[in-house]
C-alpha cells in the first residue's frame, strides 16, 4: 500500500530519510528501494553517509532487488563503508543483481586502491564475487594472477595466486573450466596441484 501511494509522494517520503530515529529512517528506505524510481534512488543515494549502520544496512539489503541500475552505483559506494558488515552485505546484494552492471561495479573495486587496503579475507569475498558475477568474463584477470611468476616466495603473490584459484573454484563457465584442466598440465609444480586439488 505504502509503495503505491508512496509513488506520487516521493518528496515526502524522502523527508523521514533525515529523520534522527533509525528505525523511521530504515522504513522509508524500505520504500524509497521498492519504489525504485530514478527519483526516489536520487534520495537514496545520501542515506550512503548515514551515521546509523542498521540505516546503510537495510539500503544495501532492500537495493538488492531494485530494477533501477542506479541503485548498482549505490551499492559501489557502499563496498567501500567505514563498517565490514555494510561492505559484506553490498557485495552479496551486487551478487544478486548479477549482470554486466553489477560485474562492472566489482570489476572497478577490484582494480581499486581500496581492494589494495582491504584485509585478506575481504579481497577473497570481493574476488570471489568478481568470478560469481562476471563469469567467463572474469576469467582471463584470474588466469593472469595465478600465472604471475614468483621467483623470490613473495607472501602477497602466493596470496593472490591461492585466492584467484579459490575464485576460479566459484566460476562455473566452461572457460574456467578449461582454464583449470590446462593449468593441471603446467610444468609449473605449485600451479599443477592447485590446478589438480581444484578440479578434485
């Protein structure tokens, strides 16, 4: 009832959003998301900087199912929010949306100075998102990771090697397929029983 009659009254709506009780906040985010409109995400977009983590919470959980593709940019945003719950609950919400929109969002994270600060545990989430999301797509960025030579035992490289593999484990497009029958028959040793434990 509230989203149908909420639509021709956004602009009210969207005055609970400044409201200091979070709970009022979270209910008119609920709505402003299922209205879903370029105006109603255009309101959207400030509860990003909410000081109220239960706020920016429910936006990325009720942006989820938007059919907007702004709210895909939203949900950028809050990849990068001061609290791991809200950055956790963004990237599964981008997983949901799924498609090139949503790929591209996670791709440009990736490729961020941001996924360079982020500790190990969440660049694994967001890679693995990165290969969930892009498919076949985001195969050749993770065949480059695994491949990139490490001569001095480098911590950070056998990282990235260990966790691109455990992305291409998530990939279910038959390039990755491919990819991890052809890296079983590496001369590389380390590369080949990564390769054989994956396909196992």
């Amino acid at each position: 009832y509230l989203v149908h009659v909420g639509k021709d009254k956004v602009e009210l709506l969207a005055k609970n959003l400044f409201d200091k009780r979070a709970d009022v906040v979270c209910n008119a985010v609920q709505v402003l998301a299922r209205i879903g409109d370029e105006r109603a995400l255009s309101y959207l977009k400030r509860v990003v900087q909410n000081e109220h983590v239960e706020v920016r919470l429910t936006l990325v959980t009720a942006l989820a199912e938007s059919a907007h593709a702004n709210a895909t940019d939203i949900l950028a945003q809050c990849v990068t929010d001061k609290d791991a719950s809200v950055r956790r609950a963004a990237v599964d919400s981008l997983i949901k949306r799924k498609g090139s929109l949503a790929f591209e969002a996670i791709a440009g994270i990736v490729d961020s100075a941001h996924f360079e600060k982020c500790n190990t545990g969440e660049r694994q989430i967001l890679l693995n998102a990165f290969s969930e999301v892009g498919g076949e797509h985001a195969v050749p960025f993770l065949a480059q990771c695994i491949m990139e030579f490490n001569l001095t035992g480098n911590s950070e490289k056998k990282f990235k090697r260990k966790s691109a593999f455990d992305a291409l484990c998530r990939n279910h497009s038959e390039k990755a397929d491919r990819l991890l029958v052809s890296l079983s028959r590496s001369w590389r040793p380390e590369i080949k029983e990564m390769a054989l434990d994956a396909i196992r």
